[in-house]
C-alpha cells in the first residue's frame, strides 16, 4: 500500500483532458475546483468532514513520477512532450478545506482547489476516493454513537473493502465519535489505543465441554492480568454455563468490583435486550456489580436505538460491518466541480435544482446564536454579503429557492466563522496538522451547537444553508444567459 503513489489512483480522462489543455496552452489557466456534495444518507442533511489529511498527503505527491510511468498508460510519439510536462508537475496551487470534524451541508464547498488548470483537474478521481470514503464512514459512525450515550467500538476491518479502507475507515469512525476501533496499523498511526478480547476460537481451541471454556477463561485472565478483562460467554448457552463459567473464573482469579483495569463479558449472540437483563441479574447477584456488560453481533443505529427503547442492560456497543462500508448507504456522493476558470464564474446547467451548483470562489459562513448554529451562508468571497458578516452588521437571509421565506439576524446578536481554511499555500501545507483526539472533540463540540431535532436519527429537521445575493445573481445571470442562447439557436433551427 504504502509504495502505491495515491495521487495516480486516477482515472485517464483526467489526463486525456490534461493532454488537450496542454496542446492548447492552458496549463497556467488558473481554475478553482470544488469538492461537495448534494445530498447526504439516510434522508438527513449533513454530514461529518474527514480525509483533508490524506487529500493533502496526496496532493503533496503529485509529480513523483518519472516519464516511464506516464509512458504505460498514455504511450505515443504525441504524448512525449506532455509526459515530460506531467514528470516535472508539481502543484503549485492553494487549497482552502474545511476541518476535519466540520459537519458540512449540501452544496457548502468542504475543499476548494485553486491551481493551474492541468494540477487542478488531475486530482478530481485521487480526491473524491479519499473522500467519499473516508466521509460516508465518518458520517455512519455519527449515526451508530449517537443511537447512544454509551461507548462504542469501531471493528469492522474484516469486512471493510481492503486493508487501505479498514486502516482509514478507522480513523474516520474515531473522529466521529467511536470510543477506539479494533484495527492496530489504525491505532497505531494516528495514536490512540486499540481494542479487542477474545473470540469464539479461543474457546473452542480448549475443546467442546463446560470444563473447557472455563479453562478458557481462567487461562486468559491469567495471561491478561493487568489489562481490561472480558470473556466471551455465548460459545455454547450464554445463561446455562456461560455466565456461571464466567463467575466462577473472574472469582477464583480474585477479579472482582476492586480491579483496576475493569471487567465484563460480551454478548455476540441472541436476544441482547432479555440476555442483558438476565446476564446482570446473575452478575448482580455474585456481587459482581461492576462487571460491564459489552454486545456486539451485526449491530447498527436501528438495532442500538431499539435496545436502548428496552432498557437494555448494555455497558458499550462494539459495531462492524455497518460503521466500516457505511452499509445502508456505502457511497457517498461527494462531487468535484469546476466553479471558476481564471476571472470567470462557471457552472453546469441542470433541470433538477438540486444538481444546480454555485459558480465562482466561494466561502461559507456559520451564524452562530445563543450559542447554537442557526444558519450556513455560502458567499462569493469579497462580496458585499461576506462584508456585511465580517462587519456584524444586520443580515437578511433569503431561502435561495423560495423568496418568501427569509431570516434576520440583527447586528450584535450573532457570531460567525468561515468554515474553510488556508491548508495549502503555494504547493505546501499551511497549517499544522491537530491530533486526532483534537478532531474528534472538535466533531464533539460542533454536534453540542445543532438543535436537538437536526441531530435525530429519523425524521430529523434541516438546517438553512442559503447563498448570498450577489451568489445568487451571478448563478442566475449565468443561468440566464445561456438559456437565452439556446433559445436563439434554437429560432434559427
């Protein structure tokens, strides 16, 4: 993995374009690109920010390559001179992302690239894997942990879709609010712990008896004394033997509610809402009232949320699969647009409004009042909108699709914050990178400031994202015009 160049995980058009804005000349046409996306899973409206790090790792590779490997997938005597234009690139450009924990709303920029045309445009396919992954993981994990108060582990490498994607899918469900994940190349690059006990082989590897999986747990609260301790107990009957077994191992070890470390079991089988509430009755009643009680088992948002409705006996969730492929939503739809082509605002013309996108270099800013975010503003940056924000002054809002509607924040009662920050200048980071713990408490913070009813799971209300009016003068001047053209070929038809 490590000796892949991640900024050639592309695809060819990107070059096959590339090829023909080199013969052209247009390789020092500054173009400014934007990265975001329409709309979010599970019918919510916003999403959790994560994959800036390993888009500017990317970016900071792109050029690494000489000639020969250009050579293999755009041979040809007519392509020479462009290849030895590809195997000197370098990017030279800014880029402008929010954080990583943001949360973003649709059609709000989350990177901006402004560069040559050519570094701009080659690093659409490279950008968008990084991120639509790492951001559908992210913004499941936010789902799963907030179907709960209680911890909740990220192991979903064994079904994640290759190594790369089970390394980063972790650390994106850190960031949005997991408690640790299971993966150790995971834990051990971004420096958190990892997590993990046993499973069912452990204690079949002591042979099929009751004597058996209690040699099982007696042996590895030996070897792991010391540590957090939790034995797997529904190998064979989880209440018959298992937890028995359990009791019986934890006491003749002298593990009880004084270990340090902490204790418990884990249930990875059956009816987790009656097994709990059994499971802590016998614990309870052995004087092991400190033992957690830990589930796991194919769990996801909805399951978690209908065992918390049962006053489920649950200590901590571990989740797999649904956390690492975003398993009712696996692909998230970022998008990467071009917005801008030196001094001049573009678009993509489309019949459905949502796919409409807003031209020019663009800037968001968060309202924030009574310490809650009331709105997101995206504004052409050095517009009269933007300086208004900047200046506190009154701001009127208009639903940019329903002119009816419009919100006044009036001077001196609100706060505001540019979402997007100044990563790279000029070809090289710009920012020191915050710890991966800093990430997560920023997420953290952010989901404290939206009203309760945006964070539900169902149903949830939706935040005001709007424009500025000047952004919406030009998308609709450039709207207009190109229809009044078609209109006029059209007549001469």
């Amino acid at each position: 993995m490590d000796k892949l160049n991640i900024a050639y995980c592309s695809d060819k058009y990107q070059y096959t374009m590339g090829k023909s804005f080199f013969k052209d000349g247009r390789q020092e046409q500054i173009a400014i690109f934007n990265l975001f996306f329409r709309s979010a899973p599970d019918k919510n409206n916003w999403a959790v920010v994560c994959g800036v790090r390993e888009v500017l790792d990317m970016i900071s590779q792109l050029g690494n390559e000489d000639e020969s490997f250009f050579e293999k997938f755009i041979p040809g005597e007519e392509y020479a001179d462009f290849r030895k234009y590809l195997a000197k690139m370098r990017f030279t450009g800014n880029v402008y992302a929010m954080r990583e924990g943001e949360i973003a709303f649709p059609s709000e920029p989350i990177i901006t690239v402004e560069a040559p045309l050519i570094q701009a445009q080659v690093l659409e396919t490279p950008m968008l894997c990084i991120m639509n992954h790492q951001m559908a993981v992210a913004t499941k994990a936010s789902r799963v942990t907030r179907a709960t108060t209680k911890p909740v582990s990220e192991f979903g490498s064994r079904r994640a879709h290759g190594p790369w994607a089970a390394i980063y899918g972790g650390k994106a469900a850190f960031i949005a609010g997991c408690a640790n994940s299971s993966n150790i190349l995971t834990a051990n690059t971004f420096g958190f712990a990892s997590s993990g006990t046993m499973a069912h082989s452990y204690t079949t590897s002591f042979g099929v008896s009751i004597k058996g999986e209690y040699q099982a747990f007696d042996s590895y609260l030996k070897t792991h004394r010391g540590e957090g301790l939790i034995l797997l107990v529904d190998t064979f009957d989880t209440l018959k033997c298992g937890i028995p077994n359990a009791i019986k191992a934890f006491k003749a070890n002298g593990i009880d509610d004084s270990y340090p470390q902490g204790y418990g079991i884990r249930l990875d089988r059956g009816d987790l809402a009656y097994l709990s509430e059994k499971c802590r009755e016998m614990l309870d009643a052995a004087g092991l009232t400190k033992c957690k009680i830990f589930a796991t088992n194919s769990l996801d948002e909805y399951i978690i949320s209908n065992l918390e409705a049962q006053n489920c006996k649950i200590d901590a969730y571990g989740v797999g699969d649904a956390i690492a492929t975003s398993k009712h939503n696996p692909c998230f739809g970022n998008v990467y647009k071009l917005v801008q082509i030196d001094s001049q605002p573009v678009l993509k013309r489309s019949e459905d409004k949502v796919k409409l996108i807003n031209p020019g270099f663009q800037i968001v800013y968060r309202i924030i009042q009574d310490d809650q975010f009331k709105a997101d503003i995206i504004c052409l940056r050095g517009d009269s909108f933007e300086k208004k924000i900047l200046a506190g002054e009154t701001l009127n809002v208009r639903a940019e699709f329903d002119e009816t509607k419009t919100t006044v924040f009036k001077a001196g009662t609100y706060t505001s914050k540019p979402l997007q920050l100044h990563v790279m200048k000029n070809g090289k980071k710009a920012v020191e990178e915050p710890t991966i713990f800093e990430k997560r408490e920023y997420y953290l913070d952010n989901l404290k400031h939206l009203n309760k009813t945006q964070t539900r799971l169902i149903n949830p209300h939706y935040y005001k994202v709007d424009v500025s009016d000047d952004l919406y003068d030009v998308k609709m001047g450039l709207i207009n015009r190109i229809i009044e053209e078609i209109n006029e070929l059209s007549g001469q038809q």
